[in-house]
C-alpha cells in the first residue's frame, strides 16, 4: 500500500505470478507476454527465477487501466 507520502508500506504484501493470473484472469502465457512487453504490472525477478508483484504495484497497474478505458 501506498501511503499518503507516496512511499510504500511496509504492509504492502508481495504477491506471486500465480495470484496476479488469478485475480486478472488471465491466461499464464499472456502475464509472461505482458512481462516481456513491459506492459504488465511492475515485478520483479527472484535470483530462485520466481516473480513478485507489490499489492500496490498491481492496483495501481490496473487503476491505470481503468482511466485509459474512461
């Protein structure tokens, strides 16, 4: 979570490629896509090759996506 200063939280919890596919809805194949065009939400690599996204980095992703809709 982002808080009013505009730094993140320390509660702001990682989320794995898997609950990113989840919750989006979207094929594996397509996140991986997205990843490698750069237009997906922010990640990163673990040095094991697992990905990571901030809970914040997702919704603010997604509320992104929302105002280019508007």
């Amino acid at each position: 979570m982002i808080n009013r200063a505009g730094k993140e939280s320390a509660h702001d919890e990682w989320l794995t490629a898997a609950d990113v596919i989840a919750e989006v809805r979207v094929p594996r194949s397509t996140f991986y896509r997205w990843r490698q065009l750069g237009i997906g939400p922010r990640s990163v690599k673990l040095p094991n090759g697992d990905v990571r996204i901030r809970r914040s980095w997702l919704d603010g992703w997604l509320r992104n996506l929302a105002k280019d809709a508007a």
